[in-house]
C-alpha cells in the first residue's frame, strides 16, 4: 500500500486542521494550501507559486488541447498506452506517476493497478487532475503536490514509476530526482518514460524551433531532450539500468499532438483518420532511414 511520508525525513505524518499535516519524527509542518496535500517546505512553496504564475497562460492552452481536441485525446491514449505496455504484468499493483503535470497517465490507470500517486510541483495542474479524476469516479489515484527531487514517499514503496516527457524539464535536480526514483523502486522495480528525442541534429533545430513558438510548452527555456547515450549515463549513475530504448513521433506527433501549432487538424474528430496516421507513424518506426527522425524516446529501465 503506497503511504505518503514526511519528505524531509520520511517520518509518518499526522492530519491537522483542514487537511494539513505534521510529521511526528521531526515536526515539519505541511499547512492546507490547496485541494490536495501540498508536501513541499515553506521555500518550496514559494518556488512552486512563482512556477504557477510564470505558467499560467501555458497551462490554460494546455487543458484545452488536452482535453478539447479530439486527435490530440487519441493521440494520448496511444501514448500512454504504449507507457503501460513497457510495464511487465508481474510488476504492480502500485504505480508513481511523478512530475504528472494533468495526469496523463493516471487517467488511463488500466485495472491491473489497484492505487497509484500522481504527483507535480505545479499544485495548481495536481488540483485540476484531481477535480477530472473524481469527476469520472477514479478513486485509485491520490494526487499530490510535491517535489520529484524530495519526494513524500518510502523506501522500496512501488514497482512501478512512470514519467512521461518531464524529466528534460528537471535538469537542474535531475540527479536528485533519479535517485529518488531509485530509491523508491523495489529490487527489479521498473522506470517508465518517454522523452524528446536528441539523436539527430535536425530533429534537434526543428523542435528548438518548434517550442519557442508552441504555447504549450510555456516558458521553459530548457526544452532539449536526451540522446540513448546521454540518457543511460545518467541513469546508470542513479543505479538503474536501461533496458530498453525506442524512439517514436513522425507524421502523428505534430498532427495530432501538437495542434496549438499545427492546427490543420484542430477541428477535426474522425478516429478513423486518427487510427490511420498512428499506424504510419508505427510503420515509420519501422525504417532505419527515417527511425533515427523521431521526435520522442520510449525507454524503460530496471532497478
């Protein structure tokens, strides 16, 4: 069972008043700041604030393509799901979706998991996932505001942490964040993600470009993704081993997934045509010409 501890030093933690807490071993104090457990210091809290008013105009764009935009629904539940394809079924029932921003994954929690914790320092985006996962009757999900570098979990806690394309985004403390996850996964536990991909220089330009012009990507100055090697590196040092590493995105990724930008499609709700650019997209993999082109990276790795 996934039990949220006191980040600081990972003791247990007591309600207050209004669904604050306090952790019994060292005092910290963790006050009501919003819908949902907010787990961060008091300097984290300022820092968090900052985030969320920096990216607020981002993170209005960002739910209406999300949420609004048909292909681009389509394309993320294909996105996900091929997430919860890299997890082997006897790993579970817990899941961590960390840096979770709307959720993503957790809304599409398959029924093999029994609970699961997504978390993200933009408490405003938490609060928001939160709010759409009890509308649609998801009680498995606990959402939390947090810190992925201090994370308000146990020791060997869950097999299973997925992130979807957030860690370029954690390059300041992103050291701190794979040795969270390290430490938080069981012996054979598994990290999920998916990444830009940083293979191929063209790619590279065509997605600085790209972000500097999508609204929702907000204002994050450090879009750069990682290459296979750069990433198992880094992984390597936190003590996970990368076990598999696949890229993916052609024609699909900005017809579909980025519509803010490319809005050909905005309008459009034909599943029929949805399903036949994934299969393209699929097939293109496929290429070794046109694989090493991909905009993203699907990867797991073991602990």
């Amino acid at each position: 069972m996934l039990t949220v501890v006191c980040p600081a030093c990972r003791g247990t933690l007591a309600p207050t008043e209004a669904t604050g807490r306090r952790c019994n071993a060292c005092g910290a104090d963790y006050p009501p700041r919003a819908a949902v457990p907010v787990l961060l210091s008091e300097a984290e809290w300022q820092e968090a604030r900052a985030h969320m008013a920096h990216e607020a105009a981002a993170r209005d764009v960002y739910a209406l393509v999300r949420r609004d935009i048909p292909l681009t629904v389509q394309y993320f539940d294909w996105w996900v799901e091929r997430l919860y394809a890299e997890v082997p079924f006897a790993l579970g029932p817990e899941l961590v979706e960390l840096m979770c921003g709307g959720a993503e994954v957790c809304r599409r929690l398959p029924a093999r998991f029994s609970e699961a914790i997504a978390l993200d320092l933009d408490v405003e985006m938490v609060e928001g996932a939160a709010r759409d996962l009890a509308a649609q009757g998801e009680a498995r999900v606990v959402s939390i505001g947090g810190t992925a570098a201090r994370l308000p979990l146990p020791d060997a806690c869950t097999s299973v942490v997925i992130v979807q394309g957030a860690l370029h985004h954690a390059r300041p403390v992103l050291d701190d964040v794979l040795r969270e996850i390290y430490r938080i996964l069981r012996p054979g536990g598994v990290l999920v993600g998916s990444e830009p991909a940083d293979d191929n220089p063209i790619i590279h330009a065509i997605r600085d470009w790209q972000y500097r012009r999508s609204a929702v990507q907000g204002n994050d100055p450090d879009e750069e993704g990682f290459d296979r090697a750069t990433l198992a590196r880094l992984l390597a040092v936190a003590g996970l081993r990368l076990d598999r590493y696949q890229t993916f995105g052609f024609i699909a990724y900005p017809l579909m997934g980025m519509t803010d930008l490319v809005p050909l499609l905005r309008r459009s709700r034909s599943r029929r045509l949805g399903r036949a650019l994934l299969a393209l997209d699929r097939a293109l993999e496929r290429v070794p010409l046109v694989r090493g082109l991909a905009w993203a990276s699907l990867w797991r790795a073991f602990k």
